[in-house]
C-alpha cells in the first residue's frame, strides 16, 4: 500500500514534470511566417534549382523552415547574408565541386538520395562546420545556424565536399 506521504511526493513530482516550461521555447509570430512565406516564394525556387543543377540531377531538397526560421529575424530573411550565403550556396558549390567530373556526378546520382537543411540551436555550433553535416543512407543532413559567420562560405564549401567525397 502506498503511503500518504509518498502519494503526496508522487503527486508533487507529476504536478511539476507536467507544468509548462518557465523557459518554453519562442514561438514564431506572425512577422516571422509572413516573411519566410515570402522568401519561399520569391527567393527560394532560385536556391534550390542551383542545388539541384550542382548535383546534376533533381535531388529532393528538404528545409526544415520551422527551424531556419528565428523569432525576430523576419526583416533579415530576404537578405542574400541570412540563408544564402550561409546555408544554401555553399552547398551548391560543394555539391558542384564534387559533381565536376562524370565520376563525380554518377556517385553523387548514386548514392545521393535526399538533402535535409535544418538548424538545431543545441546540436549546431557557430563554425564548426563539417561537425553538422552528416552524410548516411543517401540523406545529406545539413545542420548549420543562418546568418552567421557569413565570410565562411569556403569552410562550409569545404566541409560538404570533404564529407561527400568520403561516403561516395
């Protein structure tokens, strides 16, 4: 039989573990959805067609927009610097750095099967990186932080071919 007291510890513990977070998450408002609409629609289709032509070949490419889109960054989103430049052309020039020969391309057509753009704040460092690029089962999983560091574009560049060349 349970006691009281260790009722009332059980009670006291579910009360807590089911309370709602003091330091929940952010929520994305309204200004933050309007523009990523916008740069899906206006600026995107570009990005993801000079992936696509990079590779050699029409490679699903999956965003994660949820989590490229930041609270209070909705006014930085159409800026070449915020996805850009940091996320969506170095991983064209890295797939068209691995793609620049017919050995390259039919790897790449081979093995490629899927490409994942997300960014996680807790697993997703400033500048490291090939650590945030994983390559397994044919899904290139591209986990980088937008608008940040925006002069690595060679480093980023760098990490996919490197990466890439490896698993093909």
């Amino acid at each position: 039989m349970i006691s009281r007291r260790h009722a009332l510890v059980a009670a006291l513990a579910l009360s807590v573990l089911s309370a709602p977070s003091a330091m929940a998450e952010p929520t994305i408002g309204l200004a933050e959805r309007r523009a990523i609409a916008a740069y899906r629609q206006d600026r995107y289709p570009a990005q993801e067609k000079a992936i696509q032509e990079a590779a050699g070949f029409a490679v699903p490419v999956e965003v994660a927009w949820d989590d490229l889109t930041l609270p209070g960054d909705a006014k930085y989103y159409s800026d070449p610097d915020y996805f850009e430049k940091t996320i969506f052309e170095p991983l064209a020039a890295g797939l068209k750095e691995v793609a620049k020969d017919k050995m390259g391309r039919d790897a790449l057509a081979a093995k490629l099967k899927t490409i994942r753009v997300r960014f996680d704040e807790n697993t997703a460092p400033a500048s490291n990186y090939a650590k945030r690029l994983t390559f397994d089962g044919g899904v290139l999983d591209v986990n980088w932080r937008p608008f940040t560091n925006v002069a690595d574009s060679k480093d980023r560049v760098e990490a996919v071919v490197k990466l890439l060349e490896k698993g093909l």
